[in-house]
C-alpha cells in the first residue's frame, strides 16, 4: 500500500505536477460530512476515485497514544478540523500561500483531516518522539514531518505559519512548557494567523467524579480515566483549584515534562505572550476544551 502511494506520488513529480494536491482536486468541493466519510472509508480503502490516501497504522498503536484507533480516531480529527474552519478567520483558508503546522502530530491524524486545506507542500507537522515521527513520515510522504526536542526552539523560520494546531498536547505539558511552547508559536505565526490548541476543562474533571463513583462501585473504567483519578486524589480541590483560575498540572509519570493538564481561561491569558490573544474558547463543542488564539496584526 504505501509503496503504491510513493510511485502514485513520483508520478505526478514526472508529470511536472510535484506539489498538486490530489485530494483538494479530487474532494475539495465535498461538504465536511462528505469529506469525513471519505477518511473513514480510506481505513479500509486506500485508493477512492484514483487517489491514493495514506496507510493507517494499527489499531493498537492508535489506542496507544489516543485511546482508541479506526474510525472514532479520524472522526474525532475531522471534529477538530470542522471546529477549526468554522471559528478562525476566514481569509486564513483562502490565502493562496497559507502553511499549516500540526504540533505533535503523533503518528499523523490531525494533519490527515486538513490534506485538502492546505497546498501539499505547505503543510507541515512536528513530532518530539523520534519513534513515533518516524511512523509517521513513513505512512505519510505527502507532506513534511519534521521531528527535534520536546522544549523549543524548532528550526523552523520567523513567521513560517499561517495556522499552528495541537490536538491534546497542552492537555499534558506543565506550566513553564506550556508557555515556553506559546512563545514559540508566536514566533512561528504570522501576523493574522492562528493557533487551535486542545486542552482538559471542568467538563473532564466532572467526568472522573462520575468514574470515580463507578470503579469505587466495583465497575471497570477506561485505563486512562483511572491513571487521571489516581494522581489527581481529592477531585474536589482539583475542581476549585480550576474554577480558581489555576493551572494545574499532575505529574501522572517520572516525566517532569508531561502528566495531566487543565487550563482555565484565566490561566491561559496569563502565560499568553503579549503578542496573541484568546479569538475563541469552547468548552462543550469538542472531547477536549478548545483555545483559538490569533496573532496580533
């Protein structure tokens, strides 16, 4: 399968046509729901109408960053996606040379979801784990995964991007990375462009309290919910503590650079650079609470 995307890919390079983009030609004129059907089916089909889309990886991998795999992974991307074209600025999908980076792209789902948005060669994605950007660039050779450190900078130029996403990476970065990472981005954005970033909410922390009442009844709960309650202990003050306004990070591992993350409204506007500022923040319409932040023009 994936050395049939390479040759279908060289063949358009022998053509003259390197950087035209098969899926904006062939689905760009599909509705969101259309275009969300035609990633799900590419699971099982990799060519649709004569183009070929990327490999998935195995559903294990998959359950094994996220949670789950198939077609509630891509659905769950497509959501993020959707969200995304409904709430930024416009003119950011219609600018001829718009550049997309997806931040911690993992093994390349949220990138998928946006192939037909962005000229092929301008979407871009970062992947700290060496491992898993390596999967990644192999199932992907359509666009450019680019792997460096889990701490900034990225080598990356001043003004690179129109939009910078990161599903469910601030959801579990500490407070001094968190906003090192803004920094970052601030310095990779162009002026007028956006950055969709995912996060935990009070609607999460409600949820384990629910769990919580269940596993104490005797009832299996997801692995991941179970791993948040433990580290997390008193869920009531952690409530508080978030309707307080704090960040608030729990170290759920060694790592002392990733664990579980809530972030108020209050606390992202206090670690924001003073060259961005909150455009949207939605706390229903997603699985994660979401922060459109737009830089300052």
């Amino acid at each position: 399968m994936l050395d049939h995307l390479i040759e279908s890919f060289f063949i358009q390079i022998q053509r003259g046509e390197p950087w035209s983009n098969p899926f904006e030609r062939h689905f760009g004129k599909l509705t969101d729901h259309e275009w969300t059907e035609i990633l799900v089916k590419s699971i099982n089909n990799s060519n649709i109408d004569g183009c070929i889309f990327p490999p998935f990886p195995s559903n294990e991998l998959q359950a094994s960053i996220h949670g789950f795999g198939g077609d509630i992974a891509i659905r769950g991307a497509t959501d993020f996606r959707n969200f995304v074209k409904r709430n930024t600025p416009h003119d950011i999908f219609s600018r001829l040379d718009r550049r997309m980076l997806d931040y911690g792209c993992g093994w390349g789902r949220i990138s998928r979801a946006f192939l037909r948005d962005f000229p092929i060669e301008n979407i871009y994605a970062f992947e700290p784990d060496k491992r898993l950007s390596a999967i990644a660039r192999a199932l992907n050779p359509y666009i450019t995964i680019t792997t460096g450190n889990f701490t900034p900078p990225t080598v990356f130029g001043n003004g690179a991007f129109d939009m910078i996403v990161g599903y469910s990476v601030f959801s579990h970065l500490p407070e001094g990375l968190a906003k090192d990472w803004l920094e970052e981005f601030s310095r990779l954005l162009r002026p007028g462009g956006c950055i969709a970033i995912t996060t935990w909410g009070e609607r999460f922390i409600n949820r384990l309290a629910v769990e919580r009442e269940n596993m104490e009844n005797g009832q299996q709960i997801h692995r991941y919910s179970e791993l948040v309650i433990n580290s997390a202990g008193n869920l009531a003050g952690l409530l508080q503590r978030f309707r307080s306004g704090d960040f608030v990070f729990l170290s759920s591992s060694p790592s002392t650079t990733y664990g579980e993350t809530f972030i108020p409204r209050a606390a992202m506007e206090r670690i924001l650079p003073n060259t961005l500022s909150i455009f949207k923040h939605d706390s229903f319409s997603l699985a994660q609470d979401v922060f459109l932040l737009v830089k300052d023009t």
